[in-house]
C-alpha cells in the first residue's frame, strides 16, 4: 500500500502541475480533435468538422462531435463513433502514463447523430462520462451495455442548436466523481468488511437481474461509510444520483484486479489534477484513519 501512494505522490506532485494553462491546453485541444476526426475516418464515421467544439460547463470539459448517419443505422453510428472515441481515449492516457507527459480528456463526450426522418433531418444527441467511454474501448463495458445507458437520455428535436441541455451529468464534477469511485474501489479491495458486496458484485454478471437490485445497496452503503467524506471533499451533500453514479463505478472497479484497479485510479488522478485540480488530502487522512481503526 506504502507503494502505491509512492506512486501517487510522483505522478501527481512531481510530474503533473498544480495549476492549469488554459493558453497551453488550447493547441492541445486542436490537436486532439484532430486526432479524434482521423479516428472517426478509419472506421469511416461521417463526421462534420465544423460542428466539433470543446467547452467548459461548470467543472467539466464537454467534446462535442456531429456525425450523419443513414435513415436506418444511427444506432450503428452512435456506438461506433463512441467505440472508437474510447478506444482512442484509452490509448492516450496510456501513452501519457508510460511517458510521463500531460495530455488532454475531455470529462464529457457527446455524439449529435443527424439522421434523416420523412423530408426533415433530426438530431440524436447523446453524452457520456468520458470514464465509462474508456471502460467500453479496453472492453470491460459491451456495446448492448453502452446502449442502455444512453437510450433513454438521448434528447432530439427537428430544430436543435445544442443548447438547452439541462442533464445532472452536466452539473457535477465528473473527474471528480470519477477519481472518488476509483479511490473507494482500490481501498475497498482487500478489505473483508466488503466482503459480501464484493461478491454479490462477482456474480452480478451472470446472474439475470442481480445487477440493478444492487443499485439500491450500493447507494446505501455509500451514504452510511462516504456520505461525510464525500461531502466533506466535494463541498456538498450528494444527492441519490450522484451516490448512484459513483457506486455504479464502484461496483465496475470492485470486479477487477487490484492492479487493474490502481492504473485506473492513477488515470482518474491525473485527468483531475491536469485541470488545475489539487488532490483532496482529505481522501488520505480518510483511509489512514479507516485502516487503523480497523486494523486493516
């Protein structure tokens, strides 16, 4: 464990800045939607360059990316575009780790799919936790999986502008959350007090319906053992979306290795602390105290 936070202490106080260079993270944004048009080519996804943006909303980084589909595979395009936006994500931050360099994520991704209806065009509109886009391009999320998650929230009009999104996904911290639910994970692992939620967790893949009765255990036990610490780090008591968007993170770490799990929480770090971001003390003084008072 000593380490793992040897670990932690290099990439986020040695290598990674303390404070953001918005000047500096400009040509690297160009560069990376670039990147990200050439992507989209190699899996020949129809793409609009001039609709692609990058904007800040509250503390997240949002990517937005049109594309055009037929009148009958918008669904194809969508998961497509998103597959290979994750897998491009995934590859990068990988480089950056092993290179011990900085390198542009964006918190939030969205896909505005124009698909033709009748006479008129229609705009499907879908956006993502930029994490969970990488947990669908290195393969632990399916393309079934992805689908639900965005089927209901997608929003489409005959007349969008790509305003008026009022989602919580935009509202909150998403790096944040994401660093917090890593975090939960990676102490949880070896720890026998989760003992029964860690293998209701390894079953839950395979065994019809278990997976979203957990939603409701997850919930709680995140409110009874974080809600002070998460309230205390974040500056606010969490709502039940928010506790359920970090325990379903939790319950998709908790099912991997440890090791596995630690390259993702260094991941989440990183992408935090590069946008200015210091990491919370108060995660560390947490765990500290929750290790020696439970012998752990």
């Amino acid at each position: 464990m000593k380490k793992f936070y040897l670990i932690i202490f290099y990439f986020l106080f040695i290598i990674s800045p303390t404070k953001a260079n918005n000047n500096r993270l400009k040509p690297v944004s160009q560069n990376f939607i670039k990147k990200i048009h050439n992507e989209l080519n190699y899996f020949r996804i129809e793409c609009e360059p001039t609709f692609t943006q990058i904007a800040t909303n509250n503390n997240n980084s949002v990517l937005t990316i049109r594309v055009n589909s037929r009148r009958n595979n918008y669904e194809e395009v969508i998961i497509t575009s998103l597959g290979s936006i994750g897998r491009f994500l995934e590859n990068q931050m990988n480089y950056a780790i092993k290179n011990s360099s900085i390198t542009y994520t964006p918190s939030i991704v969205t896909i505005d799919c124009v698909t033709p209806i009748g006479r008129e065009e229609i705009v499907l509109s879908a956006s993502i936790n930029s994490k969970i886009l990488i947990q669908f391009g290195e393969g632990t999320l399916s393309a079934i999986e992805i689908w639900d998650m965005i089927r209901e929230p997608i929003a489409s009009s005959f007349n969008y502008n790509g305003m008026g999104i009022s989602s919580d996904l935009f509202i909150a911290d998403i790096d944040f959350e994401n660093m917090i639910s890593t975090r939960i994970a990676l102490e949880g692992k070896n720890n026998p007090r989760l003992s029964s939620i860690i293998n209701t967790a390894l079953k839950a893949s395979w065994v019809p319906g278990l997976e979203s009765r957990l939603e409701g255990m997850l919930v709680s036990h995140l409110q009874e053992n974080h809600s002070n610490l998460m309230q205390k780090v974040m500056g606010h008591k969490l709502n039940d979306e928010q506790m359920l968007r970090i325990g379903k993170q939790f319950f998709i770490q908790i099912q991997k290795p440890y090791l596995q799990i630690k390259q993702s929480h260094i991941r989440d770090s990183l992408k935090y602390v590069w946008k200015g971001n210091l990491y919370p003390i108060a995660l560390d003084n947490f765990y500290d105290k929750y290790r020696k008072k439970h012998g752990l």
